[in-house]
C-alpha cells in the first residue's frame, strides 16, 4: 500500500503543511526535536484524515438518491457525523498510509532544519582534479529504481598526470570486480545510507571486499587512453 501511494508531493502543498507545523509550535520555549516529531505526525494525520473524509464526500456523491425517500436536513448531517466518525477509526487504525507518506516526505525535506535528519556532507570527488580541469559530464535519474547516474567523459588535465577516482564518503567496500584487464567496477555501501556504483578503465588499487574507506581515499587511477568514469548513486534502502 505505501509504495503505491509514494508520490510527489507539489511545493505549495509542502507549505501550507508547514504553516501548520509552525502555528503548532511553542514560540518561547525551545524547539526539540521531540516535538518537531510530534508536530510533524500530528499534521500529517490531519491531513489524511482531511483526504479520507473527502474521499468519503465523493463516494457518497457518487451514489444517486433512489427517490423513494426523501432524505431531509438532519439524516444529512447525521451521515456526515457518521462518516467523520469512520475517518476517526479509520486513522487510530493506521489510516490507508497517506500519513506516513506525508511524514516523510515532511523529514526528508525539512529534517536538516528541526535536527531529524543528518547534515548530507558534499561528496569529495569522485574524480579528483583542479579548477582548471576540464571535463563532460552527462546525468541522469532512473525513477524506477531511484537511481542518479553520472557519465563522466573528455577529462583534460592542466598538468601531466593520470587522474585519481576517490571514495565520496566513508563506508564499506561491498564489491570489487575485474571486468577485463583494465576495467573495474566497485561499490561502496557509505555511512550515510548511499551506495555508490564505480567504473572504469586503468587500475584499481589493492582493495578487498569488507574493507574500511574513508572519505577521499584514493581507490584507482584512470587510463589516460579513455577517461571515462561512470557513478551511480542509490539510497541502500532501495533493491
């Protein structure tokens, strides 16, 4: 249920949802991240609970009066009474997800700001070169998979030298393949919940499966026939 309600939620929608964060929090008392959380979770119930009970309007709607009997005033708002009572179970039930998909997305976007979520540092490299380097870079996103590819190609020097590949961040070395006499294909599984995906052509260093890397340590060395370096970045939750 949650992955088919995994959807992109619209910037405006992001902002009237954290006007009601901030209305919701204390003004002079410090703000923990205790009660960011519950915040958060109180106003992503809110609004699903605002979906179901439109969702439950339009069901209704749906639905044509067979005539018979004249439905008046009062049976109208007790069918509305009983519906907002649905919705309330509905919710202390778990609700249809929309919540959780809410409150997510609400950390993934906000989580930095209120201390929910980790700063994500800025990679180092993975291709270690100068400013007056130049290079081509292609990328592109797989949604399916969540994936972010990047081809790096055309790689010039200022200065003689072969060009270095270095692990972005600190984490485990999960992979190594030697594709042919000169290609490689690594893949690092890093602290901070990426992985990222490395080929190419030149040499690699003498690096085993399991072992420790931190950010920036130098793993291969490009051929300076092709240049090329392919990276792909995926977050470890995703298969």
């Amino acid at each position: 249920m949650h992955k088919i309600l995994r959807l992109k939620l619209p910037s405006f929608f992001f902002l009237k949802i954290m006007i009601k964060v901030q209305k919701g929090l204390p003004l002079n008392e410090p703000v923990t991240t205790e009660k960011v959380k519950t915040q958060f979770r109180d106003v992503s119930d809110m609004y699903e609970k605002h979906f179901l009970r439109e969702l439950m309007k339009s069901m209704r709607s749906s639905v044509q009066e067979s005539g018979l009997v004249k439905v008046n005033g009062a049976e109208k708002i007790f069918r509305e009474q009983l519906d907002n009572e649905y919705v309330e179970k509905w919710g202390e039930k778990g609700g249809i997800g929309i919540s959780d998909m809410i409150y997510k997305d609400l950390v993934d976007k906000f989580g930095e700001r209120y201390g929910l979520k980790e700063h994500q540092a800025k990679p180092t490299g993975p291709l270690m070169l100068t400013e007056k380097d130049t290079l081509n870079m292609k990328r592109s996103y797989d949604k399916s998979t969540q994936k972010l590819e990047f081809q790096f190609d055309s790689l010039k020097k200022d200065q003689a030298g072969a060009v270095e590949a270095v692990n972005p961040w600190s984490g485990v070395l999960s992979k190594k393949v030697q594709l042919s006499a000169d290609e490689y294909f690594l893949e690092v599984n890093h602290d901070n919940g990426l992985t990222s995906q490395m080929k190419f052509k030149g040499l690699a260093q003498p690096l085993k499966v399991n072992d420790r890397l931190e950010t920036g340590d130098k793993i291969g060395i490009l051929s300076q026939d092709t240049n090329e370096f392919f990276w792909n970045l995926k977050n470890q939750d995703i298969k």
